[in-house]
C-alpha cells in the first residue's frame, strides 16, 4: 500500500441541482472545499460545455483553489487543477495540467504542445501534469511509455448509473499497478472498498460521487486513515 492515499477529485457540476448558474456556483464552492481539505488533484471535466463556457469555468477554478492558497497561512494546499481533454484551456487559463481521454492524443503530443507554447508565454506551472484514462492494463502500459505522470483506471468496480458497463475487478486493477506510472483506482469506489484498491497496488483514489456528495473534509480524513 502506498504511504500516503492519492486523491482526485471528477467535476461533474450537472449532480447540482437548480438552474445552471446555481450549479456552476456550486461548483466552484465543492472545488473550493477539496482544495481546502488537501485533496491533492481537481480535474474539471464538464464535457457538454463550449470552449468559451469552458474556458470562463476554469479561470473561475483557478481563481477558487488560488483563494484557498492564500487564505492558508500555515501549510497552504498544493491541490493541482487539471482540465479534461483540452490542453489549450488548461495553457490558457494557468491550470496544472491535463487529463486526457484513453483515446485522445498521447502525453507526448501534450508535452510538444506545451513547449511550443513555453516560447510565446511563460507557464504557470513548473511541471504540466498529463494523466490518462486507462481502461486495461495494456492502456496503462502505454501511458507509462508515453510519460504520463499517472493512470486513472477505470471501472474497477460495478456502477449504479453504468450497469451495462462491465466492472475490471481488483485483480486486474492489481496488474494494471505493475506498470511503471502510478495508477488510480476509479468506478464505484466507496469508503468501504477503497482500502481494497490500496492493496492491490493504486497510489489513490478517483472519484465524482464519493466526493461531491460528501463532506470532502471527513471522506479525506476517512482515506487518509486508510
């Protein structure tokens, strides 16, 4: 099991209820609160919105884990925004990195783009992040070899909104952990099941539900324990 639990929060503000600016402001406050409770990565992933919504919804995040960091005199956070798909966003508006989808382009493409755009304006990050979805652990070997910084891999468990979509299972989670990136464990993990992740070889834990439907505070108190 790894020393410290790494934790990844999914974005997914259509769970809010209300009208849309309701859900956005929602949001953004879940997104304050994960940073404040030390949540180590945000990856914002409102896939049905514009580039300019999106756009104008990350600088917003920025701006809300940017508040939480100065807000914190002693041992401020070090929550890392990354931005679903969509390097050129997340180079425009200063986020962390970018995640990106088992079939998008691969972290070495990214890492062209990024030093590409280095030469025109300076980066706000001393290393922009790039993780992948993985789905077997073939996929989780090409993304050690492409140089991602880490693998989320999903489904390992059944999911209630996605029964047709079969579950991995630990033991193949416990293969896909024999790559040489770390990976995170995502697909109906609950506080009950996380620990069973952990021993299979993740470095953490990836969720949507677990976090925007809980206190995020006692859900990080509750993996950290583990």
């Amino acid at each position: 099991m790894p020393d410290r639990c790494l934790l990844y929060y999914i974005t997914d503000r259509t769970q809010f209820p209300g009208e849309e600016t309701a859900r956005r402001q929602a949001l953004l406050a879940k997104i304050a609160e994960a940073a404040r409770a030390g949540v180590d990565y945000i990856q914002l992933r409102e896939k049905d919105l514009s580039t300019k919504e999106l756009e104008s919804l990350a600088r917003e995040a920025v701006c809300a884990i940017g508040e939480v960091k100065l807000a914190t005199d002693h041992r401020p956070p070090t929550t890392a925004l990354l931005i679903n798909s969509r390097t050129d966003i997340a180079l425009a508006v200063g986020a962390d990195g970018v995640h990106l989808r088992s079939d998008d382009v691969s972290p070495t493409e990214v890492r062209d783009v990024v030093r590409r755009a280095a030469d025109h304006w300076p980066l706000t990050t001393d290393h922009f992040l790039t993780t992948v979805s993985c789905h077997s652990p073939a996929d989780v070997i090409r993304a050690a070899t492409d140089g991602a910084d880490f693998a989320v891999f999903a489904p390992v468990f059944e999911k209630k909104d996605r029964p047709d979509t079969s579950p991995a299972g630990l033991e193949t989670l416990r293969q896909a952990c024999q790559a040489n990136v770390p990976v995170l464990a995502l697909g109906g993990v609950t506080l009950e099941n996380a620990a069973a992740c952990l021993e299979a070889g993740a470095a953490g834990i990836a969720a949507i539900r677990l976090f925007q439907k809980n206190r995020i505070e006692e859900v990080v108190r509750a993996l950290r324990r583990i």
